[in-house]
C-alpha cells in the first residue's frame, strides 16, 4: 500500500506593496506606517486620509506617500468587504497634493 501525503505550502507572505494597500485600507485616518522595498521605493512611510467611493464604485482610501523622491497621493481600494486590498494604479497628478 502507497501513502500518499500531502505537503501543504506556508501561506505566503504579502509583498510590501500589499502590506502597503492592507494598511491603508483599514488605517485610522492620520495613522502612518513606514514600508521597505515597494514599487515607490525602498523606505516609504503611509499617512492614511480619507474614505471615499470611487467611480467604479470601489471602496477606496487616499494616503500619501512620503520617499526619497518627495510625496506622492496614493489609493487602496476594493470591490467589497471579501475583495483583497489593491493599490490603485496613479490617479492623481502632482498638481493634486
């Protein structure tokens, strides 16, 4: 008789840019946390703004973004309260801060 076992991988860890988006999306408005290794750079800190609906009707929160290269607005949205958090792609020009 052959036993077959299942190996059943660790969950994998979120990459810092949805660590990113999971802390903006249940932030306390005016909360930061400071990331390593994102698409905006290597050390990033997060300030949570406000909640708003998107036009897609997402769930969305605005944060800002201080780098090295200055800051810059971000968003995390979602569908609904089962969707992940995902940073949204750049919505808000330079002009917007």
């Amino acid at each position: 008789q052959s036993q077959q076992t299942t190996t059943s991988m660790p969950p994998q860890e979120p990459s810092p840019d949805q660590r990113m988006a999971n802390f903006l999306g249940t932030a306390v408005t005016g909360t930061s946390a400071s990331f390593s290794g994102t698409t905006l750079g290597n050390s990033v800190t997060v300030t949570a703004k406000d909640v708003y609906v998107s036009a897609l009707g997402e769930l969305c929160r605005e944060g800002v973004a201080t780098t090295a290269h200055g800051l810059t607005r971000i968003a995390a949205c979602r569908k609904d309260e089962t969707s992940p958090w995902q940073l949204a792609p750049a919505i808000f020009g330079k002009e917007a801060l």
